[in-house]
C-alpha cells in the first residue's frame, strides 16, 4: 500500500489530550519547563523556620575546622578469597521468579554488595535482556522497610522473638498437625519436594497456593481443549499475523522477554527483497503495551472477547469439536474488522497466532488454540509443553476450599509462605483478618511485615532471592538456579529453610536441598555438574517435553455459551500495575517513580476511562469518580486514556498499600520513614470480587464523585513544540512539521525500502542546507552513537530502570515529579497520533542525551562544567557544575536532569550498599544527564589498552541497550565501518532528531512501520 | 568654622590608612587562603599514624621485595589494594613472631576482622584514578608515590591535585620509562632532560599517544578530558 507523499499534511504527534487541545494548561507547561515551580524554598514562612535554616547553614560553614578532609580507612580482607580483586566487579548467574516462571539473571556484585541485575544472555529461553521489574529487584534486597527479625504477639504487644523459639513453635506445631499451608506458587522443584513431605509427614496437613494474579485460565483452557493442562510456548519470530485477544504478550506475560526478542525479528524493514513486515492485531478493552505497538488495534470489552473469538473461529472456518462447532455458529455475523483479521489469518497459515489474555475464561483460550491448531500453528508457531503438577487445582478453588476449612475447625495451624490474602485475595464470605482470626496459631513469612503479618500471630522474616539458594523452571522447563550473591542482611530463612525448620529435627541448609533435589539431573560427575550449572545459571537440556499436535476434544462448548452470554453495560478489568505487579513492589522506589508505559502517571494508580465516556460523565483527568461493583464502592481518580474501549473502566492492582499500621494495635517494627508504599494510590482490591477474579470482569457502575485528585504524570513533562523557536521560517500548511520527533510510516508486509526511506525523509522538516558558524571539530579516534529504532520500541520502560539502577539516579517522590523534576536520564515518551481520540495510533520513543557535536549546552555554561570529548561525548563534570541550569535551558530535547535537593543526603546503610560505586552520587544544586554510560565505556577502553588491543563492537554496552528486551537501542562506535551502529545509522529509516537545528547528535533515530489492516487481505 | 567640625582633620588621615589597611587584609588573606589551602601546603606531607608500623624502607629497600609482591592488583584493577592480612603472616607467622609491633596483624588474623589503615593518598569521591591504566603504561609509582622504598613511615610527597595530575597528562613525555621497569624506583635518576624527553616520546608513539612525526594524536588529547577521570 503506498500513502500518496504531499498531498496530506499528515498526522500531528500529541502526548494527551490537553496537548491535543492546545488547552491553556498545555500552555503554560509549553512556555515553562517547571510551572508549577514554587519558587520559595521555605514552604512556611515563620521566622522560626526560616532562622531554624540559616542556622544550619551557619553549622556546616563551621566545619572548616580541620584543613584536610575526614581520614579515610583502607580494610583489606584478612584473607582475600582467590581471584577476587577488591573493586572489580564480579558476576554470578542466578533465577528470579515471577508467575510461577523462572527468568535467568546475572548478577553484578561489587566487594560483595550485588548491585546489579540483568538478563542472562547464555538462558536458552532468553537474550540477556530484563524487565524493569527485574532491574528494580536489586533495590527490594536493600529495602530499608523489610522485616529484621522475626516477632510475635506477646501479651496484647509485638515483639521480637528469636529464630530458636520460631524453630520450637514450628516444630511443636508441625507435631501437632492440622496445618493448612497458603503459599505462593512456585516453580521451585526443592519447595515441591518439601511440599511432598509436608503433606506425607504432618497429620492432617493441606497445602494451598494463592496469587492473584495468575494463569489458571490458560491452564484450564488447555484442560479443555486437549483433556490435560499444557503450556502454550509461543515462537513469535514465526508469527506473520498475531492476533492478541486481551492478551498482552510482550509485556504482561512471564515470558514477555523471549516474546518480545521473537517478535521484534520480524519487525525489521527489508533491505533485500524478502518481505519481513508481521502485522499485529489486538482486541483489547483497555490499552496495553502490546496494543501500543499493534498495527490493528480494536478496541472491544473484556466480557465481549469470547464472542469476537468465537466470531472469529467461524470466519476462518477452522474445524472444531461438535459441542463447540454449535455454539460457534451460532454467534452473531462477524462485523468488518474481524472478518479482515480472519482473511489475514488464512492467507498466512503456519505463520500465525491467536493470543488470548490472563483475564479470559479458560473457553476462550481453548477456542484460541483450537483456531491456531487449525491454521496450522502447532508445531511452528506453537508448541504445547509439559506442566509440573498439573492436577492442582486453581488458585482461586484453592482459596475457597482453604477458607472453607478454617470456618470448619479443621485447621490449627495456618502458615502463609509469601503470600498476603489479607490485602489481595477477595473476602470469601468474610475478610480475610477474620477468617485468620479463627485459627489458632496463624504464621506469617514474608519479607515485610505486611497486612497479613500483622493479622497473624507470628512472623518471620524470609529472605530476598538475592540472599537464598533455590531453582526454578523457565517457561519452556529449563531449571535455573538461584544462589546468593550476600549472605541474608537480617538473618532470614527461605521457604524451604523454613519448612525444613518445621519438618526436620535437623534443619537442611537451602544449599543442601537445593543440591540433593538436582542430583538427579546430574553425569556421572556430580560435583563438575553442579559447579557448571551454577557458572550457567541453568542445567541444559532441562526443558519440558514438548508437543506439536495434540488432540483435540470437545466438552466445552456449555463453558463457551456461558461466557459469549455476556451483560451489557460498563463492565470493571483489574489490571497488574506494570510496575508493581500485584502490589509486591509497592515499597520499591524505582517502581513507584517509574512511569507507567501507557498513562505515564507515577507514584499513584487511576480509574482508566475512554475520552467518549469522560465527555459522557463531563469528567477529566483528576477528576474523582465512584465506581461500584459486587456491592463494594471506591472512589478513585479517573485517568482520561485515547484507545479505551468506552464500556470499559480499568484499575491498576497493587496499590493502596499499608505496610505500617498504627490502628491495628500491631505496630510494624520498621518506622513508617521506610514505607513508602503507605498511602499511596488506591487499593482496587476491595473491589475485586470472587466473581472479578473468575471471570476477568465484573460488571460496574460509574458515577462523578465530587472533588479531585492531583496526579503525579509526566506525559505533558518536557514538551517540545518546534512551531515556537522556528516562528520566523516560514511554513505553509503543506510543509508544516508532520510527526518528526517520532516518524511513522505506512507500509504493508513488504515493506519497499525507497519507498520508506523518502516517506521518512519526507516526514522531516524542510530546511536549507545546515551550515556551521565556525570550523566543526575532526573526530580521529572512537565516535561513540546510538541507534534507536521506534520499530521495536514497546514502551516498557525497563531501560528507564536500567539507567537508574547503573548511574545511582534518585527518586524524588510523588510532589517534586509533580513539578516536572524527575530525575529519569532516560524518558520513553509515548505519542498518540491522528485525529481520532477514541482509538489514536500510539508511538514510543525513548529520548536521551543525544551528545550533539554542536552542543548548546556547552556554549553557554560559565564554568566549562559541560565540555566535549574527543570521543564525541558531552562530558558532564559534577564537581565544577554550580547550578545555574543555563544548559537545561538551552537543550532542545529536554533530557538535562537538575539536582533541586539533596536527594541522597542520608540513605539508610543498606541503600548506601546498592550504589553502583563506578558513577558519582550527585548533590543538590548540580546536573546530570545520560552520558552514555561513560564509566563502562572507560573501563573497556582501559581493559583493552592494558592488553594493548583495540575495542571490538560490542565491548560496550550501555545499560539501556543491555536490558532493552526488543535491542531496540544499538550503541557503538562510528569509526568503525563494520560496526552494528554505523550500519543503522545508515538505514534508510534513519534519521535524527531536530537535525535542523545543526546541533548534529550522534543518537540517531529509525522509524517506526506501521502494518495497518487495508481491506485487501485474503 | 563657627562650631567644632563634625569629622576631625585627622579622621582624613585615620580614613586612608585603614583603607590601606582593608587593602593589605584582603590581599593577606587572599594569599593566605591561595597557599594555606592549597594541595601542596595541605596534601603533601600528610603522614597518618597507621595501626602497624610498617616500613617500606625495611621491606621494600632493604630486603628487596618488589611492589607486587604485596600489591598485587595494580596492573589489572583499579585500586592497587592494600594486602589482606595473609600476606603479611605468610612470613611474619616464622619472621618476628613475638614482636609486639606485629600485634595488630596477628589479632586480625585470628579474628577476622581487617587491620584497620588510614589511606594516605586520598583523593576525593569524584576523581575516579585507575592504577592499572598507568603502572601498564609506564608511569613509575615513583611518579606519584616518591620514594617509598626509603619511608619508614608512608607519607605523601606530590601534591595530588588536579593541576599537578594535568602537569603530566599533557606531557607525558619525562615521566613514562619501559614498562618492566615501573617498579624499579632508582632507575634512571641520571638520565639528562634530553634522555627523558627522547625516551619517553619513544615510549609515547609505543602507546599511540604522538604519531610517526611527533605530533599529538586523539588518544593524548583524550587524556584532558573530563569524563577521563571524572563520571
């Protein structure tokens, strides 16, 4: 399909609506980069206070006493481990586990202090990358707010205890018997030993498992469809056409790292002949990261998704079983778009995929899979696996059947292995505070002292992934090892530690589990085994087996009827937030601050509503509204999203938290100082009902509350509107800037590159020929530049925590990102496009220093803190900057970050352990910005000059191009002709960004190809 | 003058001489601040008293033993790392057994826990110096140290500020000498200007610093950078 050039001006990028508006509060933040700057620093005016600073100004100014500075000590070890060097950083393999799947990770440790997680590049089932969550996970390890020692109630008051009366209380009562276990999923093969042995060894005993957010659904559609659960592995990189039912594939999914890495390979335009183009439909109610980057997106109710599938099965005409062929053909008649994305599927077979989500009935996923086996995916772009256990019943059953219990008696002992219903399960018939009062000896282990510890009677303080030896499987089977890079900060067991402490009068160390249950695994050699297993962080060839074309059988045709039979009217979705899942994050910093992928609100969660329905209600952004649902009300902040399905509000989980609570009677024994997450957002899961949680919807009712509520967004943050320092050129409406920052071009499956590169170039201002007021400077050694390529960018920030993580960047909190002073060197800004509000295109372009040549900033900072390298990069020296932000002022692109406060003035001691100790940590009053990680880069160049040998491509990587899941950034060097980013600088997609202005940066950015559907399929 | 002048003559002559005396103030304490402050008037000769008496002029002048010995990380990391405890008692367990100057070391051998030394060469957080990116390039510890191995107790003797370590960064020439040779700390005190100079360009075109013709390339302009020691 080729768009006519010229004749249209194109499609303006927007951010939100206000901007899209031109609204007078855009206004204001276009004219001033912090409107809402409080120009005072003293909030209360009082004498009092203000004396109370000048006098500590006064304290400090007298600490010239004692010319050289503080002594600092050297403590050498007494006896250095072999090989290891005191400030080099060392790496170890390990698993981190979300969802019940493992995902591979490598851990930097620096004198013994992890501080870094990233992907483990040699996992079979992975590329090295890492989700934002686990790039944040390193922070929960230093959490100043977790739990130091175990405690219990003690006449009427909590108090300490220690681990040998734990040990007595856990043993009598594991004599004792009648206990009920509620523990957190886990592909761990050691808890599932000691699971056996729970059950087999201690009279009467029941184990359940709870999350709440979770797969079952995907599981009991398997079920249904071929009489045993499996797990779908999905190969993206196959799928010429994915059609995603609510589902959220490269981003809400426990293998979204491999979905994303498989589905960014076809999303490389041709530079030969070979079509490469996929093209990806999403029906979804709300919209996700997956749907920011479909081609298609259809904006429908979750509780209409069974029908859409259905109609969609009968337009592709896939053969089905008897029960469900009946029920199928009796749906209503396909409107257009899915009879386009049917002809889509059939003209590709084998190299297609229907996905359905997490929240659909297992009958939709069955319908879905029974469609994919028909077009012929299985065994190309789908395979069905084998599942650990898979007779346990769901969560959910688990839950009802566990409270049932306890209302009968059965249970004396309820110990509750990391997981926390009093705050995210649905009341079954009663709270959960008073199904747990009923029991008599209630146990809680858990890394705070949550709402479910401070229920029960006992906790204990169980220990990060980072401190505890385990295992887990991937999504395709691989176990993955897990060891710990530090011993445990406070003392604390691991679950199975803890088990074996109820079990065993001898208690196993998790090492010694860990090992006997991997003996099996292991040649003739256990020990070179476990010591290679351990350096991978995998054992090879551990995957499950695998199906590619199992049976199928009906019987669930009466489950499909029943979820086609959907009510009409508003209808409530709970989503996992992106950064804080199910609410396990809350009280991790990185998390809160980062915003999130589609709304960009920080540090809070909001009611998502479509614009038609807000106009409908007269409601906008901030505005509170009461949503009412299972006889529960709530009221929260609407949150005004483009792309929304009008009939769909949708709530974030995970927030509302209270992890120090003073009313209860049981104190948390951490100063409240530490919990962060208290009191901030909302907590949706009073609202979610049994009924939410099985059906993935609940009916709803919306309604305007009064007042308002202020949003901490920085969608609107930094905007660059070029129409204002370009006013003197002139332009016409033709040659008005059409979608240059992020430029998107239309193109089918067979993309033509000539064709793209002049809708690019086209897509560009027009401007004379750029020339320099003086001699531009000859770069002779390394050009460092970075390729971003907007084909492949999702949007899921994970870089934003990769940044953060490696250069010690602060958080500031909810009020200063208020003010547009968040310190993110990295920022994804999300554009919507075109002039249909309901359901815009979305665009992600993630935005950093761009090291320009000819830099503003350095033009214009009095004291040379900012100069250019020989390298090419802009050199930002901490130690001479003395803030007077002229360079923010002059920077284009707005990525210059200032110091208002003294963000880290006083870390707890375990925050101090997770600076990364290569960058320094910034005072107030001073900028920053991206510098391309400078001190990896350094550290290569040194390493390579040691050994006197040049630098290859690929030495260096900065941490945003490490972790990006879809490689969307590429880093290298332009002096060398061979390397990966002089070849994509090169692209015909290339470009850079507000190039016109001769500032010539060296990040260069590649458009983004839009696929759309264009009626002429099949 | 009908009544007594409100500001008397000699108020004339008191008013210049006390600004001569402001004059003369200020530019006291400008240069009071200028040398009193400075690196080689605060930093050089620093010479904290350690928890062990340990002499580089017994161990490393008279006996011989060469800086690696016990430095051992200088040529691959950055911290040329004070030694653990271990190295000392390899000898000193048979070598001074009972010599109350050792009793810090035997204590932390036993117990675990580090001998507790104050660093001499301290400089600050945002100066991020590499050992290894000069001991392998040439640059004598005698450079920057002096001459350890006749300090009975280690003290500073260069200044360490930014200008001195700018004094050699941009012409390297007279401090660089073969590499085998970096920690020979008497070597090649004889030689003349002229020797130091042609030896170190040679050394300098070795490392790519000048090309063929003697003209500086990229690589030495590098070395003044900022984020070449600062990031």
């Amino acid at each position: 399909m080729k768009k006519e050039i010229g004749t249209k001006p194109g499609k303006a990028l927007w951010r939100s609506l206000d901007e899209y508006a031109d609204s007078p509060e855009f206004r204001t933040l276009l004219e001033k980069e912090f409107p809402n700057h409080a120009p005072e620093l003293f909030h209360s005016t009082s004498r009092r206070h203000f004396l109370k600073v000048m006098g500590a100004s006064m304290a400090l100014a007298g600490g010239l006493a004692g010319c050289h500075w503080p002594q600092q000590q050297i403590l050498p070890h007494t006896s250095r481990p072999q090989g290891r060097a005191p400030g080099v950083p060392v790496t170890y393999a390990s698993c981190w586990e979300q969802q019940e799947v493992a995902e591979g990770v490598l851990v930097t440790s620096y004198d013994g202090r992890p501080i870094r997680v990233d992907g483990n590049g040699d996992h079979p089932f992975q590329n090295g990358a890492a989700t934002s969550q686990i790039q944040a996970s390193v922070l929960g390890l230093y959490d100043p707010g977790r739990s130091s020692e175990p405690s219990h109630d003690k006449a009427g008051h909590r108090v300490a205890a220690s681990w040998d009366e734990a040990a007595e209380m856990l043993r009598a009562a594991g004599r004792a018997g009648k206990v009920a276990v509620l523990a957190a999923p886990s592909s761990s093969l050691a808890l599932a030993a000691m699971r056996k042995r729970v059950l087999r060894q201690v009279p009467s005993a029941q184990w359940y498992e709870w999350a709440p957010i979770h797969r079952d659904s995907e599981r009991l559609g398997t079920e249904q469809l071929f009489g045993r659960p499996t797990r779908p592995v999905a190969d993206l990189s196959r799928a010429r056409v994915l059609v995603c039912l609510d589902a959220d594939p490269l981003m809400n999914h426990p293998a979204s790292l491999a979905h994303s890495s498989a589905w960014a390979s076809l999303r490389t335009s041709a530079d030969d002949d070979e079509p490469l183009l996929s093209r990806v439909y999403s029906v979804e109610s709300t919209l996700s990261v997956t749907g920011s980057a479909a081609d298609v997106r259809i904006p429908a109710r979750t509780a209409d998704i069974a029908r859409i599938a259905a109609q969609l099965a009968a337009a592709t005409g896939v053969p089905l079983p008897a029960d469900v062929a009946s029920i199928v053909a009796a749906a209503e008649p396909a409107d257009q778009q899915i009879l386009q994305m049917a002809a889509d599927l059939k003209s590709h077979p084998g190299n297609c995929l229907v996905m359905a989500g997490d929240r659909q009935p297992g009958a939709v996923h069955a319908l879905a899979h029974a469609i994919n086996i028909g077009l012929g995916a299985a065994g190309k772009t789908l395979r069905f696996a084998e599942v650990e256990r898979g007779e346990r019943p769901p969560h959910i059953d688990d839950l009802e059947s566990l409270a049932n219990r306890i209302r009968s008696d059965e249970v004396e002992t309820l110990l509750f292995l990391g997981t926390n219903p009093v705050y995210d399960a649905p009341a079954i018939n009663e709270s959960w505070d008073d199904l747990i009062a009923k029991v008599p000896l209630t146990i809680h282990v858990g890394d705070h002292e949550d709402e479910t510890a401070r229920a029960c009677q006992w906790h204990l303080n169980g220990t990060h992934f980072l401190e505890e030896w385990g295992e887990g499987r991937s999504w395709d089977g691989t176990i993955t090892l897990r060891q710990p890079l530090i011993a445990p900060l406070y003392d604390g067991r691991s679950c199975i530690e803890l088990l074996s402490l109820l079990l065993d009068d001898k208690p196993k160390s998790g090492h010694d589990m860990v090992r006997a249950v991997l003996e099996p695994w292991a040649g003739a050699d256990v020990d070179a085994s476990w010591r290679s297993w351990l350096h991978d962080g995998f054992i090879p060839g551990s995957s499950n087996a695998v199906d590619s074309a199992p049976e199928m059988r009906g019987g669930w045709g009466a489950a499909l009827e029943s979820a086609m039979q959907a009510p009409e009217g508003d209808e409530i979705v709970f989503l996992g937030d992106h950064s804080l899942f199910d609410g396990r994050y809350a009280n991790n910093g990185w998390l809160q601050e980062l915003p999130d992928p589609i709304t960009k609100v920080t540090w809070d969660n909001c009611a998502l509503i479509a614009p038609s329905r807000a106009t409908e209600m007269g409601v906008k952004t901030g505005d509170l509204i009461q949503l009412s649902t299972g006889g529960r009300e709530l009221e929260m902040p609407a949150f005004v999203l483009p792309c929304m399905n009008p009939r769909t509000v949708a709530v974030a989980l995970g927030y509302g938290r209270l992890l120090s609570d003073r009313a209860a009677g049981r104190l948390s024994r951490k100063p409240s100082l530490y919990q962060i997450a208290d009191g901030v957002g909302f907590d949706t899961y009073q609202l979610r009902t049994m009924e939410a949680v099985r059906a993935g919807y609940a009916p709803v009712s919306v309604s305007r509350a009064s007042g308002t509520y202020e949003l901490a967004t920085t969608q609107d943050h930094n905007p660059i509107r070029p129409d204002d320092f370009m006013g003197d050129l002139e332009f016409n409406e033709e040659q008005r800037r059409i979608g240059e920052f992020a430029r998107v071009v239309e193109t089918g499956f067979a993309p033509d590159a000539g064709d793209v590169a002049a809708q690019v170039q086209e897509a560009g201002p027009h401007h004379p020929a750029l020339e320099s007021l003086w001699t531009e400077h000859e770069y002779k050694s390394h050009r460092w530049a970075m390729t971003i390529d907007l084909n492949l960018c999702t949007g899921c920030s994970a870089c934003m925590v990769a940044c953060q993580s490696e250069n010690n960047i602060a958080v500031v909190g909810k009020d200063e990102v208020a003010y547009g002073r968040e310190m993110h060197w990295i920022r994804v800004d999300r554009y919507f496009s075109g002039d249909d509000i309901d359901n815009p295109e979305v665009v992600h372009q993630p935005l950093t220093c761009n090291q320009c040549e000819n830099a503003p900033c350095e033009q214009v900072c009095p004291v040379a803190a900012t100069v250019h390298n020989e390298e090419g990069l802009n050199d930002m020296v901490y130690n001479r900057c003395i803030g007077t932000r002229y360079c923010s002022n002059n920077c284009p692109y707005k990525v210059r970050r200032f110091n208002y406060f003294n963000n880290t003035k006083s870390p707890s001691a375990t925050e101090q352990m997770g600076y990364n100790p290569a960058v320094t940590i910034r005072a107030r009053g001073v900028m920053e910005k991206c510098t391309y990680c400078v001190q990896r880069i350094n550290s290569s160049k040194i390493r390579a000059h040691n050994e006197r040998r040049e630098m290859v491509d690929g030495d260096v990587l900065p941490a945003c191009a490490q972790t990006c899941p879809t490689r969307a950034i590429t880093f290298g060097d332009l002096a060398d002709p061979q390397s990966q980013v002089s070849a994509t600088q090169k692209s015909h997609r290339a470009y850079k960004m507000l190039a016109e202005l001769n500032v010539k940066p060296r990040t260069s950015y590649m458009a983004k190809l839009r696929n759309p559907a264009t009626g002429e399929e099949g | 003058m009908s009544r007594d002048p409100i500001f008397r003559p000699w108020m004339d002559q008191l008013l210049k001489l006390l600004g001569a005396g402001a004059a003369v103030t200020g530019l006291y304490v400008v240069l009071m601040v200028y040398f009193g402050l400075s690196p080689k008037t605060l930093s050089a000769g620093y010479m904290p008293q350690q928890p062990v008496p340990y002499s580089h002029a017994l161990h490393v002048g008279e006996l011989g033993l060469d800086c690696r010995y016990c430095h051992t990380t200088v040529e691959s990391a950055a911290f040329a790392a004070v030694p653990p405890t271990q190295t000392c008692i390899n000898c000193h367990e048979k070598i001074a057994p009972t010599s109350h100057k050792l009793d810090p070391v035997r204590d932390s051998f036993v117990s675990g826990l580090p001998v507790q030394w104050i660093k001499v060469h301290d400089l600050p957080d945002y100066v991020y110096f590499n050992h290894s990116a000069h001991v392998t390039r040439g640059v004598s510890c005698v450079e920057c140290h002096g001459r350890i191995d006749r300090m009975e107790e280690v003290h500073q003797v260069k200044p360490l500020s930014m200008g001195w370590c700018l004094g050699c960064h941009r012409n390297p020439a007279s401090h660089l000498r073969p590499v085998d040779r970096v920690t020979d700390l008497d070597w090649g005190l004889d030689r003349t200007e002229e020797e130091k100079a042609a030896q170190g360009n040679e050394i300098m075109k070795g490392l790519g610093l000048i090309d063929e013709s003697g003209h500086p390339t990229a690589r030495l302009t590098l070395l003044t950078n900022c984020s070449t020691c600062h990031r």
